[in-house]
C-alpha cells in the first residue's frame, strides 16, 4: 500500500481546502463575536470602529484571495474539464441557497428585532454581512471537496 495515496491532492482541491478551513474559523470567530461578545458589550463596541474594522479588513481580503486562487489558472495545468465544472456548478448553487437562506433569516430578525439591531451600530452590521458572505464561502468549498473526496 502506498503510504502517498491521501496526499495525492490538486491545485483546485487544495484551494478548496484552503478556502474552507479559513472560513470556517472566520465564520466562527465572527459568530461568536456577533452573538456572544458583541451584545454584552453592545455600548462600547458599537461606537468604536477600530474594533470591528482589522477583523472586516482581514476577512475581506482572506475572501478576496480565496476567490482569486479559485479563478487563477496556471499555464502547467492542464485545461479544467467537465468534472471540475460540474463540481464548481453545484458548488456555487449551493452557496448561493446558503446565502440566500441566511439573508432571508437575517431580514426576519431585522424586521422583528429593530431596534435592538440598531443599538448595536453599523458596525454590528458590517459584520453581519460578511459572515453572512464567509458562511457561504464556507458552503461552497465545503461543497467542492465533497464533491471531489466522493468522486
């Protein structure tokens, strides 16, 4: 048996990886500043952007690279194929679903929970959204390896 058998993974599979191992830890980190630390601390956090601002700054960009590796061809690889099209179509679809999911959820509780939303401050929101943007990242490599580990 060839102990090499696990690591014999791709570009796009390790991208994958790399994208769902980092927004799963920013989509949990913000989760529970969101949820647990921020509402606790609502007055002080919400007046104060350097709080929220190196966290959206780091993510976004984290966002960013994800999606540029995802979309960046080297001219050593060979051309995607049918398979890697198929995977990143189901992938997107589900991402996209969780999105939309979250943003439905999210108008609801903004609807309902108005003015305690507004308390918190625009920064609460920002933030908001882009764990809303990391949770669907997250969805769509998850998606991804799946897809690629099942075959």
């Amino acid at each position: 048996m060839n102990a090499n058998v696990g690591m014999n993974i791709g570009r796009r599979e390790l991208v994958a990886w790399l994208g769902f191992l980092g927004s799963i830890a920013g989509s949990a980190y913000l989760a529970w500043l969101l949820f647990w630390h921020w509402p606790a601390n609502a007055a002080a956090l919400g007046s104060d952007p350097s709080v929220g601002a190196p966290v959206s700054t780091g993510l976004t960009v984290y966002v960013l690279v994800v999606a540029a590796l995802q979309n960046w061809r080297r001219r050593s690889e060979p051309m995607e194929d049918e398979r890697d099209r198929a995977i990143d179509g189901v992938a997107a679809k589900h991402a996209f679903i969780a999105l939309a999911l979250l943003n439905v959820v999210a108008g609801v509780g903004m609807h309902s929970e108005s003015a305690r939303l507004a308390a918190f401050g625009g920064e609460w929101l920002r933030l908001f959204l882009l764990w809303m943007v990391l949770a669907s990242v997250a969805v769509f490599a998850g998606s991804q390896l799946y897809r690629y580990r099942r075959g």
